[in-house]
C-alpha cells in the first residue's frame, strides 16, 4: 500500500488485518490469561475468531496482482528444518514477523510497536529462542529456503535477497536482552 497499491483485494487484506490486530490488542492479554485458567470467556473467543476468521480472511483475499506476507515466507522455509517441528504455526510466523520488521524498517523505532506486540504474546523472537543451535547454517537454510517470485518481490519496497533475509535473521539475535 505504501507503493501506491490500492488493489480491492489488498484494501479488504488490510482492514481485516487490522481488525484482527484491535481484537488481539484490546482482548489478548485477558484471553491468554482465561485460557491459563482454562476459562472460556468472551475475551478468548473474540481472540480465537480474530485468528481463524479475520486472519483467514485476511489471507484469502486475491486479485489479479500476486503479493506474499513475508513472514509466511520466512515460516515457510523454516518447516524445512526437523529441529523446529515442534513450533506452532503462529510461532513460527511470530518470529517471521519479528525478522521482517527488520527487512522492512531500518529504523529501530519504526520496528518498536509489532516487536512489543509480539513480546507482550511472549512470541520466540530469537533463533536462540527457537533453539537453533548452529546458527550459522541454520540461518542460511532459513534464507535460501525463503521462496518469493523475483516479480512479487520486485514490487516491494525493500530488497529480498538471500543476504538481506540472513541479515535480518541475524538481527533478531539483539533482540535477546530485550527478552530476557
């Protein structure tokens, strides 16, 4: 959107995006905190139907012009590896976003908001986090395996090589002390 992209399907993605993001900041908390207690309540199936309806929702929207949640992308790659099988979904993706903010914002308070979101939601933010041992040649898996069309990928505004995805891969490692 910011590149002028005002495509029906990417206004609908947006607003349903940004519903589900209202409903996680406004009922997350109360709903992690009923689910602990395993009380159903109000709060845990506004967040639940945010998820799967609104997130899905969301992710279904298309039109003639291709887009990818970088993200997802990032997941994607990272069900490759045997040793994060155990990760959920959603955490998989948390962390996804955790590098694409880096990707996409060089400017670390242009990150602060998502990367405090996905804190408070207690989201593996590090490759330590995750327990990926060997760094190093997880890493590059990790970016090699990230798999965008160079036509989407051209219409983004910020680089999507292999460098720059191991580069952000790495950069959520700062993230540690914050974590801590």
């Amino acid at each position: 959107m910011r590149n002028g992209d005002d495509g029906l399907a990417l206004l609908l993605k947006s607003q349903a995006a940004k519903l589900a993001l209202d409903t996680f900041k406004t009922y997350g908390q109360q709903a992690i905190a009923d689910n602990q207690r395993q009380q159903v309540s109000v709060a845990l199936r506004k967040v639940i139907d945010a998820v799967i309806a609104l997130a899905g929702l969301a992710n279904s929207m298309a039109d003639e012009v291709p887009r990818i949640g970088i993200a997802h992308a990032i997941h994607n790659s990272m069900t490759r590896l045997p040793e994060l099988h155990d990760w959920l979904h959603g955490e998989k993706v948390g962390f996804g976003l955790a590098a694409q903010t880096f990707i996409e914002h060089e400017r670390a308070a242009d990150r602060d908001e998502l990367l405090s979101l996905l804190r408070q939601f207690n989201s593996p933010l590090t490759l330590h986090a995750l327990g990926i041992a060997d760094q190093h040649e997880q890493v590059k898996k990790i970016a090699e395996g990230v798999n965008i069309a160079p036509h989407i990928a051209a219409r983004l505004p910020f680089s999507l090589s292999v460098q720059r995805i191991e580069q952000a891969l790495r950069a959520t490692q700062g993230l540690q002390a914050a974590n801590a």
